[in-house]
C-alpha cells in the first residue's frame, strides 16, 4: 500500500547512509525537482532508513546524481502491488 509523496511521486531511491540521502536532496534541489524524504519501506531497507521519492517522470534525474558522485543502492517504481526495480 501507497503511502504520502509516494502515492503521488511513484519513483523512489535508496542509499547506503543518510550522507548520501543528504547529498541527493542537494542535487534534486539544484534540479528544481520535488521530492519528499521518506522511511525507507521495510522490504527495501539496506543500511539507511531514509528514502527519496519524486516524479516518476524526472527518473532520468538518476544520472545527475551518479554524475554528482552520490551513491545509490537501488531506483524503484511504487506500484500499488509493490516495488519494481528501475534500470537507469
């Protein structure tokens, strides 16, 4: 079940520390992209509990954040029946 942001937002990534998660929020900005930060959902979690969601439609930002040295463990798409595993 969607939650929040999420249930508007639907692409969602995770990080490996909250430094990271920080560092993204920084680039998202600078890219005048929305997002929210968010727990990171259970079935997900892999070393930090924060998540960030924004517009599944500004995905190809992922790029930029690679491009700015941030680390990502994984990019999902937030489905009602779950989450799918984006390729960026």
């Amino acid at each position: 079940m969607l939650y929040g942001k999420l249930k508007e937002y639907r692409a969602l990534i995770t990080f490996p520390s909250l430094t990271e998660a920080l560092g993204a929020e920084k680039v998202l900005s600078r890219y005048n992209c929305p997002f929210a930060s968010i727990p990171t959902p259970r079935s997900l979690r892999s070393g930090c509990n924060t998540a960030l969601c924004f517009p599944l439609e500004r995905k190809s930002l992922v790029d930029d954040l690679i491009d700015d040295g941030v680390v990502l463990t994984g990019m999902y798409e937030a489905r009602e029946d779950g989450f799918i595993s984006l390729v960026w």
